[in-house]
C-alpha cells in the first residue's frame, strides 16, 4: 500500500493511512519538574508518558491562516479505565 496514496477524499480532503512502529527513540528518562513537548504520534507511542505534553489550541495569523503558536498543552486521554479516579497520572 502506498502510504501517500489517499484512501478517500472527506470533503475534498484527502485521508491517508499512517503506520507506526511504536517504539520511540530518543526521549530522555522521565525527570521530575521536567516537561517535554511531542506530538500526538509521539505521545500515543510512548504510552502517554506522564511527563510528555501535546500542543493543544492552534493560534492562527488571521491573514495567512499559519500556525502562529499554542494556547496551551494537554495531555490526551489514551485510557478510559483512568476516568475511574487514576487521572491524572503522576510520578511518585
């Protein structure tokens, strides 16, 4: 399968499918007081590492509609086992 061929078009936008290993490489030990910032890709592979934040609220130029920087910082919900009272997850 041809990972840029699209699968469908939902609104003219074209859907492709992404694979991913699931291992990641290169993150540093998880540090208490230490944040880092990653992708949602990034973030689901590392199994929502509590010390991992994802970008959150795009902040657009109202001309050119880029990406000027984030609201803020989340952290997805992978797991909805932790809506039983284990969010959020926190180093010991």
């Amino acid at each position: 399968m041809d990972p840029e061929k699209p699968l469908e078009h939902i609104l003219g936008i074209p859907v492709v499918e992404t694979y991913s290993t699931g291992t990641v490489t290169g993150l540093p030990e998880p540090e208490v007081g230490t944040h880092l910032i990653v992708s949602i890709q990034t973030y689901i592979a590392a199994n929502g590492r509590f010390d991992l934040l994802v970008p959150h609220g795009a902040v657009r130029d109202s001309k050119t509609n880029r990406i000027l920087h984030c609201a803020g910082f989340c952290r997805p919900m992978l797991d909805f086992t932790i809506l039983a009272g284990d969010y959020p997850r926190r180093m010991k």
